[in-house]
C-alpha cells in the first residue's frame, strides 16, 4: 500500500477524552473513530489489526475441534423469555420492536440462538460432542462504555458454545478451550493469565477468565509468579489426548479474580516473594453451566439406550475488538504503538525520504515489490511529508520493521533498517541485492 493513496487519519496531538493510553494511540495512528459512546468505526488500519487478530483466533479454534458458523446480530426475544433470562438482564440489553410490533434484541451473547439451533437440528448422542463458534458484534448497552474498544457497547466477540452428553466430556470440552485460549493469546504476543472467575449473568459453576496484566485493567486480580513464566505453545498439543496434565500445571497455582480472591489461601499457598497482586484485563472468559440453558429450552437427544439426554453446555467467549487495546497497553512506548509481528497492519514500512529523486523512488520500489512477491505487507510512505514527520508516523503506527531509503544513504550504496521494537538501526549494503533475504534474517534474529 502506499500511503499517498491510503486512508489512514493520524492525529497529531493527543485527543481530550482518552484516559488510557490505548484509546489514545488508537485515535492518533487512525485505528478507530467513535461514531457514538462506546460504538467505533474501523478505519483501514485498524481493520486490518483485527482482521489479523481474527484469523489466529480462528485457527487456534479449528485446530482444536470448534466449528465456524455465524449467527445473526438481531435476535427475537422469545428464545430470551425461554430461558428466563429476558428480564434478567435488564438494561444492558438494546431490545428492539419492529413494524409489527415483534420484540427483537440486539444480542449481547449467544447462549439462547446456539441451543434454539442446536435443539433442532440434533436428535441423537451420535451427533454430540460438537462446539459451534461465531465471530460476531455484540451490543451490551453499559452505563460506562469507557477506555475506547476496551468497554465498548458494540464490540466484536468470538464465542463458542459446546454440546456434550455428560458433565464428564463437558469437562473435556472445557479443557480443549482453555488450552486453545492459551495458545491464541500467546500468538497474539500476549501473556494471559487464566485465573479462577465468577460466573455472573452467564450462570454455572465452573469459570475462568484470561487476564492481561496491566495498570490501566478495570479489575483487581491475584496469583502466583510462576504462572507468568509458562508457555502453552512450547509442546505441541494433540486435542484428542488426554488434557488433564496440561490443565493441571495452569490451574495448580493460585490465581483469581477480586471475586474469587481468597486472602488466607492465597497466604497460605504463595511465598510472599511469589504473589502478584495487580490490575488485569479480561480478554477472555470460559465458562461450563451444565443444564442451565439445555433444560429450560428443552435441548436434549436421544441416547444410545434410547432414552432422553439433556445436553450439558458450555460457553467461551474472547473479546476480539477488546484485544487490540489489550495488545496496545502491553506493547508500546511514548513514540507509539509496537505491534507483536503477528498482528501488525503491515509487517514493514518503508520511508522514502525524498520522493522525486529518481534513485530513492526506484529503490523503494525494489523493495517495495520484492518484499510483496515475498509475501510480506509493506506500507510504502511516498507523501510529500517532511522526514522527520515521517519518521514519527511510521513510529507511530508501530509496524515492526521500516526500512529508510533516501538520495544520501544510496550515493554511498546503503539503506537503513530500523526495528520499531528495539530501536535497533543497522545499516544495509543495496548491493548485496538479495535484499529481503537480508530482512528477514535480520528480522528472524530480532533486529
Ligand atoms: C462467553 C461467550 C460471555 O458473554 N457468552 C458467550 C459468554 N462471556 S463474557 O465474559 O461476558 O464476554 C466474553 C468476553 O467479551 C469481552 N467483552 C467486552 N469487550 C469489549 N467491550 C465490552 N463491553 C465487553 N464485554 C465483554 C471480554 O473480553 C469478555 O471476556
């Protein structure tokens, strides 16, 4: 993309109104416009983040067994009545009427749609276990959307909801979530912390929420320091084995949310010198409820004896427009955003420092189509721009490798590359032409 002919607003003053430094990065590198309290347009930046954001969440969901479909964002408010929770969830939920007067809801979750569907379309315990998923807009009508995308009243949801016969395969349901929560947060660049929850409106019994620690969290949370050390992604993982032992090692530690928060067990449990106690955000959160939705709306089979089974259910939610002001407050600096490599808008910016000279144009166009034959995005900034304007921007927007080409540095035969990340420059002989091989060592190494 070149970026005379993009659309992506930056700002260059800090906008009055965000408190917290994800909001503010998000408005000033063109990610979001708030078009009414807590509901965001996407610009094209910002787009393609939680494009990216999605299609690990979506992988990471397949490989363990869950089944993409997508339901729709308006519901009828009967299925609601059935499961006896219309009028629980009081004000919260956008309720709606249409020209015939029929109460429809924008649907700030899927329990009710998901049992509706599933109730009618499976009859027998040969079409069970199955987890369904959808990545679709919810509406939560919070009393304070606040922090931007972080408390928003339109956000985007990824959540699954599993079927099983028994709350013993509930449970490894349960399991292939949490560890496949495990690893998409990871490969989202972030170390989310699963801890013990509360289960809320939701309902149920069993409950954990994934937390990011982070000064600016809406929650107070606890746990062991061991926990922050562990990594889900270093063995790979069979979801039809046996989870148990993986489970056992994330869960063994101490760790919960205020709700949760047992101060004589968490004493008792953790060496001073090992307790954290911090600010967190919940980018996801798991729960298992057994029959509480699969009784009042009647979701049942038949067995293999013939008789009736009433599911037991579980749902798995991860905010995915929530996510991207996760992602900001974990990795950035006073010069902008820093995005992990795997959810950057684009993986290399490329600053041509001054467009009309000959030279400098034709470089930046070498590099410009020799990294996209490679398959790598590149944001080509050929504006008019001063280059100390430039320089900012790209910082801004924290693409994680920029690549400097200007008429001074090719006179003597070189360019230069910069990682967002460390600040690292190095300089790079345009000579040695297999140019994007020498980016992508460098980058593999961590430049
Ligand atoms: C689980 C999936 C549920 O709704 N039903 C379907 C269950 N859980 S939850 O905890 O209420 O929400 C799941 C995740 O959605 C994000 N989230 C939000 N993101 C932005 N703005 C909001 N107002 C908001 N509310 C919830 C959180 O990441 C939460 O973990």
């Amino acid at each position: 993309m070149r970026l005379s002919q993009f659309f992506m607003p930056v700002l260059k003053e800090t906008p009055s109104g965000a408190e917290i430094v994800s909001h503010q990065l998000m408005l000033r590198a063109g990610l979001v416009r708030q078009s009414a309290a807590g509901i965001y347009s996407w610009l094209p930046l910002g787009l393609r983040v939680l494009q990216k954001i999605e299609a690990i969440i979506r992988e990471e969901q397949n490989k363990a067994g869950a089944i993409e479909l997508l339901m729709p964002t308006i519901q009828p408010a009967e299925i609601w009545r059935e499961s006896g929770r219309y009028d629980d969830y009081g004000k919260e939920m956008l309720r709606i009427t249409d020209r015939h007067d029929r109460e429809l809801l924008y649907g700030p979750t899927n329990e009710e749609l998901i049992t509706q569907i599933f109730r009618d379309s499976v009859k027998s315990y040969k079409d069970c276990p199955r987890t369904l998923y959808h990545i679709q807009w919810k509406f939560r009508d919070e009393i304070r959307p606040r922090f931007g995308v972080m408390r928003g009243r339109e956000f985007l949801m990824k959540d699954a909801y599993s079927f099983d016969l028994s709350k013993e395969e509930a449970r490894k349901s349960y399991q292939k979530m949490f560890i496949s929560y495990l690893r998409t947060f990871e490969r989202l660049g972030l170390k989310a912390i699963p801890m013990q929850a509360d289960t809320g409106p939701i309902g149920g019994d069993l409950s954990h929420e994934f937390i990011i620690l982070a000064d600016t969290g809406e929650s107070e949370v606890f746990c062991h320091k061991a926990l922050l050390e562990k990594s889900a992604l270093d063995t790979t993982i069979d979801f039809d084995d046996d989870l148990s032992p993986m489970m056992e090692q994330w869960t063994s530690h101490y760790a919960a949310t205020e709700e949760m928060h047992d101060a004589t067990r968490f004493e008792k449990e953790v060496a001073s010198a090992d307790q954290i106690s911090a600010r967190g955000i919940e980018v996801g959160h798991i729960f298992y409820f057994g029959e509480k939705y699969t009784k009042a709306m009647k979701c049942e089979v038949q067995g293999p004896d013939g008789k009736l089974v009433t599911l037991h259910g579980g749902s798995y939610g991860i905010g995915v427009s929530r996510l991207l002001g996760a992602i900001i407050e974990a990795s950035h600096d006073e010069d902008g955003i820093i995005w992990p490599n795997s959810v950057a808008p684009f993986d290399v910016g490329i600053i041509n420092l001054k467009p009309g000279d000959e030279a400098t144009d034709s470089m930046c166009q070498q590099f410009y189509k020799a990294l996209q034959d490679h398959g790598l995005d590149c944001l080509l900034d050929d504006t008019k721009e001063r280059p100390g304007g430039k320089f900012k921007t790209m910082d801004l927007i924290g693409l994680p490798t920029q690549i400097i080409v200007g008429p001074k540095g090719l006179k003597n035969g070189i360019v230069e590359i910069k990682s967002r990340k460390t600040g690292m420059r190095q300089e790079l002989e345009t000579k040695e032409l297999d140019i994007v091989t020498a980016i992508t060592a460098l980058t593999n190494k961590g430049l």
